[in-house]
C-alpha cells in the first residue's frame, strides 16, 4: 500500500518490477526541448550581448556587439573585482550604453539571460546605489534602448567573454573576435539551433 502513496518516479526499466508488486509506476514528466536561435536586429539597431558572472565573490562581464547583419563589431570583457552578480550585469549594460554612446550608435537592443537585471530599464530603484548615479548618466547619453531576454543558450558568447573575464585586469576591448568564440559566431550567422534541455 505505501508504494502506490509514493510520491517518487521510476525508470522505464523498472516497470515490470513495479507491477509485479502491484504498485502503479509513476513515470517522470518529460518537459519540452526548447529550440533557441539568435536573431539580428532591423536596421538601425545594434544587438548587444552581455552576460555577468562571479566566481568566488569575483564579478566580471562580456559584452558583445553585432550589427543588423550579425556582423561582429567589436567586444569587451571586464574584470569588476569584488561584486553581486547582479551588479556585474547591470554595470555590463552601463559599459555597452557608454561604449555605443562614444561610437556614435544611437540605437541598441540589448540582450541579456537576465530578467531581474534588465528590470532596471523599467524600476530604476533596484539598480545598486553605488553604480546609480552612473545609470542616470548613462541614460541621459542619447541612447535608444531595447532590452529582451534571452536563454543562457542563445548567449553563449557572452558568458564565454564573462569568463575570459576572470583572466584579465580592468576592461579588456577587443576589434577582433576571440577564437573560443568562432563556432558559436558561425553557429548564430548561420542560424543554426540552440537546444535549452530541460
């Protein structure tokens, strides 16, 4: 009697096993694979990637920027010391603001697999006081923003920058694109499919 109050799944495999002792299998839910692509902006925006990552109490993030045609720009990765994670990726999107302000690109989308950091665009209140001032500075650079999230998959690059990120002093900009981000450049120009398991 107590093996049809159970609450736990089985194997597929132990299902004869199960009925013999007249207890009713319970089978695990299967979720769906999600297929993730990366998708280009219209013209005239500018998609920017950003991921933040800590490794012990160590912040860091990885921006990368990407016209309407997917063509690689320029990225940076950046070494933040001691900090949050969520911090890490609201000072990602204060890096890809100034940087795209600097450059002259007044329209960018940024992406990130962040919902409660890209909150801020929305409730400014939850940026970290000690980087607030820096956000209204930021916003008032003449930059059209669109923020979108997007899964872990679909950002991959990103987070590998985040963790070249742990390697470097300050902020690294690079003009060309690393070579542990190759395939995963070519795998987006190409629309090639992600798969978020669940």
């Amino acid at each position: 009697m107590s093996g049809n109050l159970s609450v736990g799944h089985c194997l597929q495999t132990d299902v004869l096993l199960i009925g013999s002792l007249f207890v009713s299998a319970h089978h695990r839910c299967i979720k769906d694979i999600i297929v993730v692509h990366w998708k280009a902006p219209s013209p005239p925006w500018l998609k920017v990637n950003t991921y933040g990552s800590v490794v012990g109490n160590h912040a860091t993030c990885g921006v990368l920027f990407r016209d309407h045609l997917g063509i690689f720009l320029c990225t940076f990765a950046c070494n933040l010391g001691i900090d949050s994670i969520f911090s890490s990726k609201i000072q990602g999107f204060l890096f890809a603001l100034e940087f795209a302000a600097q450059n002259g690109w007044s329209h960018i989308w940024l992406e990130s697999d962040s919902t409660s950091a890209l909150m801020a665009f929305k409730k400014p209140y939850v940026i970290p006081v000690l980087i607030r001032n820096r956000w209204h500075n930021a916003c008032r650079l003449g930059v059209q923003v669109i923020s979108s999230d997007i899964y872990r998959e679909g950002n991959y690059y990103a987070y590998r920058l985040a963790n070249i990120g742990h390697a470097v002093q300050g902020v690294v900009w690079l003009s060309a694109l690393p070579s542990e981000l190759f395939l995963d450049f070519f795998q987006d120009i190409c629309s090639l499919s992600n798969y978020r398991f669940p």
